[in-house]
C-alpha cells in the first residue's frame, strides 16, 4: 500500500513538472507571437519609409558609369588630392 502511494505521489510530482513545462512553453509561444507581430509592424512601417526614400531621391539623375574592376585604394585618394581645385570635393 505504501509504494502505490509513493508511486502515486510520483506521478502527481511528474504530472506537475509537466504542466509546468506546457505552461512555459505556452506563455513562450504567447511572447513569440507579439515579437512577431511587432517585428511585421516595423517591417511594414520600414517598407512605408523606402517607398517615401525611393521617391525623393527618384528626382536625382547621376550619369552611368561603369563600374570599377578594382577597390579603391589609397593611391586613388592620393591622385585626386593632384585634381584641379574645380574638380575636387571640399574636404
């Protein structure tokens, strides 16, 4: 009679822990699911903000150029330090 009672407590103890496990993992997935949903919020808000971005600077036209086969190096802002002060940027 007293190991089914021992045995019983046991499983109490074990049906217990495991609540506790699905009540973690439920209050978990809860927390997830608003990060997730404030996650999509920024998202959509970021996407609002490139579209705005994208149509100011639509206005803007550069000249193509192709691109460079090589970084730039050091010695590149050496020689345009050389350019004639009209071509130049201001430092």
């Amino acid at each position: 009679m007293a190991s089914s009672a021992l045995a019983s407590r046991a499983q109490d103890d074990d049906i217990g822990k495991l609540n506790h496990s699905i009540e973690r993992i439920d209050s978990d997935t809860q927390q997830n699911t608003a990060r997730v949903a404030e996650a999509a919020a920024v998202a959509a808000g970021l996407r609002e903000q490139v579209g705005g971005l994208l149509n100011a600077v639509s206005t803007f036209t550069l000249e193509t150029a192709p691109p460079r086969s090589t970084p730039i190096l050091s010695s590149d802002v050496d020689s345009a330090a050389q350019l004639p002060d009209d071509l130049r940027c201001a430092a």
